[in-house]
C-alpha cells in the first residue's frame, strides 16, 4: 500500500474513533487547528501501523483498545497517548504469502538459502567437507 492510501485508510479509522469522543474545547470552533490536531494523530499512528490492508484491518481494533486503556476517558487521545499505544500494540505475524518467495539466485534467496542451511545444521557438514563431493 502505498503511503497516501495508508494514511488515508489510517485517518478514516483515525476519524471513526475521534467521532465517539468529545472534542477538545480548544478544537470546537477551530476547524483547522482541528484537522491539524487529526493529521498529527494519523502522522503518529502510522509510524507504528502495518502497511498491508489485511494486516491493518487485524491490527486496527487491538490498538484501539490499548488507546483505550491509556487515553484520557472519554476526550480524544494526544499524539503521545497515540504514540505509545501504536508502539506497544503487536504486529500481526506475516504470512508465507504475504512474505513473497525470493527470485532465484538473488541476494535474498541466497541468504534464505544460507538460513535453512543453518537451521538444519548443514552449513558446518558442507563446510568440513563431509557432504557432497568433497567427501574424503
């Protein structure tokens, strides 16, 4: 998702949420300083926030509850509260699918390569000659 279509789908959640709460007195006759204050909490939230559709809509409702938890009742968050709520509410685990296979041969293949040859301990056997050709 690029990232005019991940902040778009952050602020529309963003402005969900903002509606079921009561707007600062500061904000009330200043539109503006109003959406200012909704850009700055959509900026902060989507430093934290997966940039994948499927994963955002899984991530989403877990963090308003946390937002929930640390807010300030019943009026809208400050950029902190948001912050910290973003950055402490989990990740969804990637999918195989979601992860894409390497192209053969390319830098992140071959370190997929040298990682399942690790994990199956035969980086050392290849190393010391004892699988393969080098076999004495």
């Amino acid at each position: 998702m690029t990232s005019a279509l991940h902040r778009a789908a952050i602020a529309e959640r963003m402005t969900a949420f903002l509606r079921r709460r009561a707007k600062p007195r500061h904000l009330q006759a200043d539109e503006q300083a109003a959406a200012a204050e909704l850009e700055a909490l959509v900026r902060r939230c989507a430093s934290h926030a997966p940039t994948d559709p499927e994963a955002l809509a899984e991530w989403w409702p877990r963090f308003e509850r946390r937002l929930e938890d640390i807010g300030n009742g019943r009026h809208w968050p400050t950029p902190k509260e948001v912050s910290q709520a973003a950055a402490t509410t989990p990740q969804p685990a990637a999918t195989d699918m979601q992860r894409g296979t390497p192209e053969v041969g390319s830098w992140a293949w071959r370190l997929d390569v040298k990682a399942r040859r690790i994990a199956a301990g035969l980086d050392y056997l290849l190393r010391n000659g004892r699988l393969g050709a080098n076999r004495r």
